[in-house]
C-alpha cells in the first residue's frame, strides 16, 4: 500500500483533511485538478453563524463548534511553522451587521432577533459581546460608513473573516511541513474491487493505493458516484461575487454586513469590499460571469451601501459552491463501500464548515476517535 490516505480535492476542505492527516502522521497523498469555478478561490469568508438563522438547528450547532475549531486551526499551524502575518491576513475577527432597509426587512429582522437570542441562551450565555440592537446612525458612523439610511440594525460585535485563498495556502503550508505528499492531478477513477475501494487511477494512467480514499471535490464530486453504486447529490451553484475598491479609506475596521436579500458585503483591509453574491442553484459547471449575475451583484450592492457608488470594481469572482438540496454537508463513510469517504456538500457555507467538517471525516476514515455524531450527514438521508 503506497499510502495510508489519498484526498480528491484541493480547496479549503481537501486542504483541510489533508493537514489533520498530516497531523496524525499518517502517510498521506493529496491530488487536486484547479479546476476554473473552485468554490475556495470566490468565497466571500463570512463566519458567523450566532447571526445565521437561515439553517436548522442542526447546522447552527455543527457551525458553532466548526467556528471554534477555526483557533485550535491558527494555533496549530502557527505551531508547525506557518508565519502568523500569513495567517492574521487568511483569518480575522471582526464585527457584523444585519441591516434591514425598510418595514418588511425590519419585521424579518426581529424575528431573527428572538430565535437569535433563544439559540443563545441555551447554547453560550450571554455576555459583553452580545448580539444587539444599534441605532442606523451608529451602524454608519462606526461601523460601516457607505451604508445606506437604514431601518433597523443588529450588531454582531465578534464575528470571523476568512480569506479562502490564503487560508488554503496556509493550510498547504502546515501540510508540507508535516510531510504531506501534494500531486496536480486529476483522478480519473477509483480502484475498487470486492466493494472496497483501495486507490485512485488517474487521468494520465498512474494507480496509487491506500487503505482510504477521502472524496473532496467540492461541486465535482459526484463524478464518482456511478462507480461506487450510490447517489452523491451534490450539485455545482454558482456564485458570482466583486471586489471593489474604496480608495483613501481604512476599511480593515468596517464591519461585515448582511442584508436580508441575502447580499452581503465583507471588507478587507486596504480598501477592499467583497460585494456578493448571485446563488445560481441549476447554473452546471459554468463558471463565468454574466450580465445578469453582476447587474443583481451591482443593483444590491447599492441597496445596501449606496456610499459605495464611486468604488471601483476591482476583480469579478466566481465560484461553484457544492450544493445540496438540505443545505447540509455529506460526510463520513459510504453505505456497502468500504474504504472511501465524503466530505463535501458545504454549499454556501464551506468556509465557516470546511475545515471542521474535514478533521471530523479524516478521523473517521484513519479509524481516530472523533467527536461528533456524522450519521445525519450520510448520504442515506437522501434514500427514501
Ligand atoms: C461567491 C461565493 C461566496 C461564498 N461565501 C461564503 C461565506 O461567506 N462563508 C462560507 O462559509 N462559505 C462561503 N462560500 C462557500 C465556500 O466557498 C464553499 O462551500 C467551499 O469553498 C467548498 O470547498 P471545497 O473544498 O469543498 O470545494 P472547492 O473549493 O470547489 O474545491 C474542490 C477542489 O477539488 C478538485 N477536484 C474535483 N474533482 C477532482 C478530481 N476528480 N481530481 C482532482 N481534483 C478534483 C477541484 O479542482 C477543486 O480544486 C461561498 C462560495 C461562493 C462561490
């Protein structure tokens, strides 16, 4: 056996596996294909779901404890040698605003609010750092000077930030100094005999074996599905997302801020502003931009920050985030195959999930103790 594990993919959640089975020193391959559209290289890099009531309960709970694992992360690659300046500009905390901008916004506003509060008392007690109400003035005064006269506004006072590029190639760092062997690859097919899988083939004919075979492909996953006998639902949503730049101002400070059209807007220091983002669910593997996507990226954008009017748009991205209908990850083994595993599904929300998500199914797959129950991740959900 050439290896104890082989990872398909390469964006923040094969990255993520590949570094957790660096970690537990077992003897790894990752192989990943760059496709155009990866979800990684767009992700607009929110992490707050205290503020998210969109997902169920499940999700919030799952979230929460993938937020946290997001420091374990940081102080763990800053252990094996990953420079804490690369790191500070890949993660960051900040604060967020939920900006309602007019009565119907407002009403959702506060409901968000009541089950935002319930959440919280149950699951962290409440503290200096609650969630709370500011005044529209305040939300534009100190926290985000573009935004538009607002109706209502939910403070966030700690909140995440993360830049999927950067912490990809942080992760690769970690990875490489815990001897992870990395292959440009694209893997074609997946050796399987007796309903086991024990290796990949890839496209230019070479075979590797390994006791496992974790799936990360993000929105390509289910390329492998009719080898193996089973559904993987996840399909390519595209997502279309600019960067603008604001000259002369400081923007590390300004808050991320939601809207309720499901736009958002996240600024990075140096005068940059992620406005985004389209959800094409049905878009296939198209991952260009269109008229359409950037005229709704664009006329949203203003809605919520017509003080943004005179940026300049700086770089378009985008993204095919791996979807599924439940909007919940598929993780952890396959029903009647043995050998393989899946992480991969995150949707919109792969960012906040990935990395945790990727430690959980890694420990599983090498056969560690791991923390959290995967079976309502399984692919069975999906079986009547
Ligand atoms: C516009 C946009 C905004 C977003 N905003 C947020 C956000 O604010 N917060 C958040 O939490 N999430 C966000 N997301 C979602 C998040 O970016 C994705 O869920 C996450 O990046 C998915 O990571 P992944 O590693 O599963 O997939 P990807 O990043 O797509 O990576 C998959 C990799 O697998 C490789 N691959 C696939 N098949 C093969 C094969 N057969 N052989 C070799 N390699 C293969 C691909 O080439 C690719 O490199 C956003 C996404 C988009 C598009």
């Amino acid at each position: 056996m050439d290896f104890d594990l082989i990872i398909i993919g390469g964006g923040i959640v094969g990255a993520a596996a590949a570094y957790r089975a660096g970690q537990l020193g077992a003897r790894t391959l990752q192989c990943d294909r760059r496709d155009k559209g990866r979800a990684t290289d767009a992700g607009a890099g929110i992490l707050a779901p205290e503020s998210s009531t969109r997902d169920g309960r499940l999700w919030y709970d799952f979230a929460l404890d993938a937020v946290d694992y997001y420091s374990v992360l940081i102080d763990d690659l800053t252990a094996d040698g990953v420079p804490i300046e690369e790191l500070t500009r890949a993660y960051s905390l900040c604060s967020k605003l939920s900006v309602a901008l007019d009565d119907t916004e407002a009403a959702a506003l506060a409901e968000m609010e009541q089950e935002i509060y319930a959440r919280q008392e149950e699951r962290r007690p409440p503290s200096a750092e609650m969630i709370r109400r500011i005044s529209p003035a305040e939300a534009r005064n100190t926290f985000f000077p573009p935004l538009a006269d607002a109706s209502a506004v939910l403070l966030q006072p700690v909140s995440r930030r993360v830049d999927g590029r950067l912490m990809t190639a942080a992760l690769e760092g970690g990875l490489r100094s815990r001897g992870v062997r990395t292959l440009d690859a694209d893997v074609s097919a997946l050796l399987l005999e007796d309903g086991r899988v024990y290796g990949i083939r890839t496209a230019s004919g070479e075979d590797y074996t390994a006791g496992a075979v974790l799936i990360a492909g993000g929105a390509w996953s289910a390329a492998f599905a009719d080898q193996l006998n089973v559904r993987i639902p996840v399909a390519p949503q595209r997502g279309q997302i600019i960067h603008l730049h604001v000259p002369g101002q400081d923007t590390s400070s300004w808050s991320i801020v939601g809207g309720f059209s499901g736009h958002y807007q996240v600024p990075w220091p140096g005068g940059r502003v992620a406005v985004g983002a389209t959800r094409e669910t049905g878009s296939g593997y198209a991952p260009q931009a269109t008229v359409e996507g950037i005229q709704e990226v664009l006329h949203e954008a203003l809605r919520l920050a017509p003080g943004l009017r005179n940026a300049a748009i700086q770089e378009i991205r985008v993204g095919l985030r791996p979807y599924t209908s439940d909007h919940l990850p598929l993780l952890g083994s396959i029903p009647r195959v043995r050998g393989v595993y899946l992480a991969t599904g995150h949707g919109p929300t792969g960012l906040t999930l990935g990395p945790f998500s990727a430690k959980l199914v890694v420990e599983q797959a090498l056969d560690q103790p791991f923390a959290w129950d995967l079976a309502p991740f399984s692919t069975t959900r999906f079986i009547r």
